[in-house]
C-alpha cells in the first residue's frame, strides 16, 4: 500500500503523532509499505519505518491547493509506480480518479456537527473532503465507535464500510517521566517547585480553553498556594487572550506555545493535572498520552473522550463552573489524583500503535477485495 502523508502539518501535532505511529508500526508488522511525504520529512520517515519505499515531493507543497493538485494528479501515478494495490488518505482528502482502491481517515465529524467552532473556510473544505470519502472511498477508518456513529448519523454513510481502528500511543516517548525530567521542564517555564496544572493541544474553541481558564481561577482562588496553569499549544487564539486578562493577578497562567516532542513526557508527568475539557474530539491523543507520562486526567464525556478513559479520568460538563468543581474535587484530594495515575497507566498500555496497524492491515485487505 501507499501512505499520502504530505497533508501531514509541520506543528508534530495529533495527526502527525498518528501517520507516524502507524508508519512505523506498519513497518515492523513487515508490510509491503510506501510513504509519499513532503521533501523535509524524508529523512524522519526513513528512519521510522526503514524498510519502507519514502517518496518525497519534488518541492515543498506548502499551500492547500499545491497539495491537492499533487494529491489528484502525482499520488495515483507514484502508487502505479510502485505496484500499491491500495492508496490510503490519512487526513480526510483522496483522489478521485486513482483507478485504485482508495482507504480514508477520517478523523472526527465536528465539522458538520459544530461548525461553530471552526473558521467558516476550514469548516467548509473539511465537509467537502468527509463527504466526498464517505461517497468514494473504498472504505472510511475513523479512530472512534463514537467517530462512526456520528458519520452514520450526519451523512448517512453505509456502517459496513467504515472501520474503527483506535490509535496508540508511543510509549517510549510518553512515559512516567523521571525527577530530572519534571524538574527541567517546570524549570523551563519559570515554576521554580510551584506545582501546575497543565493542558496540551491547538488553542481552537473546541479545545474549550477559554472556560478552562475560567474554571481554573475560580478553583484556586480560595487556596494559600495555589498551582499555576501552564497551557501548551498554538495558535494564540482571542478568546484565549480574552479569559486570561479576566483572571486576577494573583492566578498564574503560563503560556509557552508549542512544547517539542522531547520535553512533552516532562510536562504531562510532571503536572498535578492534566485537564482537557474538549467540546468534543475524534479520539482524543492528549488525554491517551497525559495517561501514558502517569498523570492524572480531567476531560469531558463528549464524544469519543470515553472510549479513552474509560474509568481511568476524572470527568466534568465543559462550562466553567462544573470544571471549577471537579477541578477542586481533584486539588483537593491526593488519594484520588494516585487513583487516577494508576489507573491511566494501566489504560493507556491497551492502546498501541501495533494493535492499530494491525486494524488498519484488515481494512486495506477489504479494500482490495
């Protein structure tokens, strides 16, 4: 089979964490494997999967439209090239005219189901691309029973061919970090010792930040010596910028923006909470890998954000003042943050990348026949 992992984002974000996870899990399950990437990620791509055929692009395809102008017209002729017998789509968008079975990922519906919280041309492109792979493509992988349930629903797809295929984590990189570890990333944003409370992921609305920082001021306001909250990730948005001059001064907010794949174990590990009280998610990798690094995790029931935690997080509503309480509940209460440590870790160990490309194999074979 051939990957199209030229839609994948320089930011090392989730979907990134998830082309790379499977890449190199189809490697190691021995898989007659090709990888069309851009021209800098080559050499990264050779080194995860090192018996796979990478194939960059001649330059780099920074923009939509050069993308997909080299998604319909160079990918089917690269795919022909190699003899792939399948082409898979990892981000929501194929091509149309390969003249071979084509697998797409996609990986949540909340474009259709809360446009509100995505820029109006973002929003529309990706419910473009869902339709057009619910109608065309030889199959559908989503990373969630609750992602395929809402596809059903929304677009009326045909459930017989959508297959869940949950992702994995990589534990060598998302581990119980060591003192050393925790101490040089609390370092790094200025805590000096001050216990925090931490949260991974793009600063878009339905990450719901604005409400955890909300949520936040109003838990530790009452406490001697309060945690700060340390909110890693991009972009900037104004909603963002908007909660935190409303919080007093007294409440310390950190904001280092994109944290590297190196110190993310250290800040996840490291932090008396990880809290994510997204809006709703198609999987949700922060909460997977906050469980991985022993941390003890507050997310919401949306969506698929169960099937991940299961038992092993703390949840709460996502407006404010219910995350302020469950928050509390958690600050206060050491025996329950060991609980939910130890149960994540548990958790997060029954979701692997091999036990993905393992799903994502079966789903290229029905592909092909």
């Amino acid at each position: 089979m051939i990957i199209d992992a030229a839609a994948v984002p320089a930011d090392r974000g989730a979907l990134n964490r998830y082309v790379d996870g499977l890449v190199g899990a189809l490697g190691r399950a021995g898989a007659d494997l090709a990888v069309v990437c851009q021209r800098a990620d080559a050499e990264r791509y050779g080194r995860i999967a090192p018996s796979a055929r990478i194939m960059p692009g001649p330059v780099a395809i920074t923009n939509r439209a050069a993308r997909l102008a080299w998604e319909q017209t160079s990918v089917p002729l690269l795919a022909r090239q190699v003899g792939a017998q399948v082409i898979h789509a990892p981000h929501y968008s194929m091509p149309l005219r390969s003249g071979l079975p084509t697998v797409v990922t996609v990986h949540d519906v909340t474009w259709f189901t809360d446009p509100d919280v995505h820029s109006p041309d973002k929003a529309a492109f990706f419910r473009s691309a869902t339709r057009t792979a619910a109608r065309h493509a030889r199959r559908v992988i989503v990373p969630s029973k609750a992602t395929r349930d809402e596809l059903v629903r929304v677009l009326a797809a045909d459930p017989t061919c959508i297959d869940v295929a949950y992702h994995g984590v990589d534990q060598a990189l998302f581990h119980r970090p060591s003192e050393v570890e925790k101490i040089t990333v609390a370092a790094r944003y200025g805590l000096h010792g001050r216990p925090y409370v931490a949260f991974l992921g793009a600063l878009e609305p339905r990450k719901n930040v604005p409400n955890l920082i909300r949520g936040f001021a109003s838990a530790v306001k009452h406490l001697d010596d309060p945690p700060a909250l340390v909110i890693g990730g991009g972009v900037h948005e104004e909603d963002v910028d908007a909660a935190c001059r409303e919080v007093e001064a007294t409440v310390k907010v950190v904001r280092p923006g994109y944290l590297s794949l190196s110190e993310l174990a250290g800040f996840l590990g490291g932090a008396v909470v990880v809290a994510f009280p997204s809006r709703g998610e198609g999987f949700g990798l922060p909460v997977l890998e906050a469980m991985a690094c022993g941390a003890p995790v507050l997310t919401t029931h949306r969506t698929s954000l169960p099937e991940v935690g299961g038992d092993a997080v703390a949840y709460t509503e996502p407006d404010a003042g219910s995350i302020a309480a469950a928050l509390g509940q958690l600050l206060a209460s050491a025996e329950r943050r060991k609980q939910l440590s130890e149960a994540g870790l548990a958790r997060a160990r029954e979701f692997t990348w091999d036990a993905s490309a393992e799903a994502h194999l079966l789903t290229y074979q029905r592909a092909v026949e």
